[in-house]
C-alpha cells in the first residue's frame, strides 16, 4: 500500500511538469546579451599595461627603498646650522 501512494505521489509530479509551457524569449535578446558582453570587454584594461604598472611601480619602490637605506646619516650638527655672517660688502 504505502509502494502504491509513492508511486502514484510520482505520476502526480510527472503530471505538473508535463504542464509546463515553455518560455519563449524576445526575438533580440540573444544579440542584446552579446553586445553587453562584447561592451564589458572593451572597457577591461589590457593584461600588458597591468603588468607595465606593476613594474613600474616595483622599480620605484625598490629605489626608494635603496635611496633610504643608503642615506648618509650626520651626526654632526654644525653641518646644519648656518653661520651668521653679516658682512654686505668685502671689505
């Protein structure tokens, strides 16, 4: 008894989806969604100027890096302070 609802539970469901009408879309649609896809594609940047960018920018980095490290370091500070000198003329 319990195969004999099951099956018939089956045939039930089998009975909705042979129901179902199938959708048919607009006529452009397909041309529509390539033109959308062919747009989004044009306005991507080239994988060639990602990669330029990114070793310029690794060029840069890499000098910054070396002009800070290598900087001389004066413990001195007369080098800094300026001497007043107050003559306008040589005399």
């Amino acid at each position: 008894m319990k195969d004999s609802t099951s099956n018939q539970q089956m045939e039930n469901s089998l009975e909705l989806l042979n129901s179902i009408q199938k959708a048919n879309p607009p006529e452009g649609l397909f041309l529509k969604i390539e033109q959308k896809i062919d747009k989004v594609k044009s306005n991507l940047v080239p994988l060639s100027w990602i990669k330029v960018a990114a070793a310029v920018f690794v060029c840069v980095f890499s000098i910054e890096i070396y002009v800070l490290t290598n900087q001389v370091q004066t413990t001195d500070l007369s080098e800094l302070i300026q001497t007043a000198d107050n003559t306008l003329y040589d005399e």
